[in-house]
C-alpha cells in the first residue's frame, strides 16, 4: 500500500469544555477565523495564556467544545513552560497540570499533553487502504530538507475525519514542513 496523503502541522491549541470556557471567557461568544480539515474543527478568535513554572505561551482556542479540555504542545513549548508533558494520543488522568489563564478568569487542569502525530481517516479510507483504528503506519516526507519517515503514526478512523497527517511544529520544522505537503503512506506490509 502506497498513497499520497496531505500531512499538515497541529499547532499549539486548546481544545475546552464548555464549563471551562465559560469559566474563561465568561458570555463572550467565539467566531470562527478558519475552517481546519477535520469535520466542524475551526479556529477561533480566543487565545489563552498558558503557564507553567518558568514561563508562558498563548494558544488558540478550537472548537468544538470537548468533554474535557486537552492543550496540546510540542517538545519546545514544555521547554519554555518548563513542564514534562506526556507523549500521547489524547488527554487523560496522565496528562501535565497547567494553568490556563483567559479574558475573565484562571483555571488549572491536568490536560497538557504532546500530541503523538497520527493519520485521520474515514472508515472508507480505512477500508481501502487496509488500516484498523491505533494502527501504527509510516509516512514518508520529501522537502528541501531532504526525505524524512516518520514511522509509528497512529491511526485514527472516525465518520468525520478526513484523510490527513498531522504532526506539531517541532516534527514539521525539523522536515522543512511549512503549511501543508503531499507525503506518502506506507503500511508495515510493504
Ligand atoms: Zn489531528
């Protein structure tokens, strides 16, 4: 199995509850600044501060809200914060206490996390191309860099999601990755 994919850069972001969003932005309603790739996701136009022992970083609030709310950072933005965030997936009981600071309050939640790069599908996709959810496949990056495998990107199927890699900042800088490239997939099986 080989197939081109376009693989994009995530972003430092917050994904919030709408409890904690009201907690940080009180009644304030949020627009939308730009549709992304996933079904329903799009920026909007609330930043929040985050802050961890040695300094802070803004990030863009995305909506939808979630259950619970996850900030999602890369290796680099830890170092400023001067946090440990775990490697993972999504957000859960492990993840890094931070403090999120909005337009009307603070909150601390544990929801830091740096966000394993993974492949979205749809379960057609995932059909065709003979992947099964958490799957670990390999994704092949070509840019003036030169050409870069990224192996053990989890896959991730759902109704909504559209064929898409998506690896942070730190991953797409070191390939030369600005704004979006076609890369390639390629399963274990080749
Ligand atoms: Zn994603």
């Amino acid at each position: 199995m080989k197939k081109e994919v376009e693989i994009e850069i995530s972003a430092r972001h917050v994904h919030l509850s709408e409890e904690d969003y009201k907690l940080l932005f009180g009644s304030e309603k949020f627009s939308n600044l730009k549709e992304l790739s996933q079904k329903n996701q799009f920026v909007t136009d609330k930043n929040v501060t985050l802050y961890g022992p040695k300094g802070s970083v803004s990030a863009r609030f995305l909506s939808p809200f979630r259950q619970i709310s996850q900030v999602e950072l890369s290796l680099t933005d830890c170092i400023e914060l001067g946090i440990e965030a775990p490697y993972k997936i999504s957000a859960d009981n492990q993840a890094t206490g931070i403090k999120i600071v909005g337009s009307t309050d603070e909150i601390v939640r544990n929801a830091a996390i740096i966000a394993k790069r993974h492949l979205h599908l749809n379960p057609d996709d995932a059909k065709e191309l003979g992947i099964q959810d958490r799957d670990l496949i390999s994704v092949v990056s070509k840019t003036y860099r030169g050409k870069i495998i990224f192996e053990d990107v989890v896959a991730r199927i759902s109704d909504d999601y559209q064929l898409r890699v998506h690896l942070d900042t730190d991953e797409g800088n070191a390939a030369g990755i600005e704004g979006k490239i076609i890369g390639e997939l390629i399963s274990k099986k080749d």
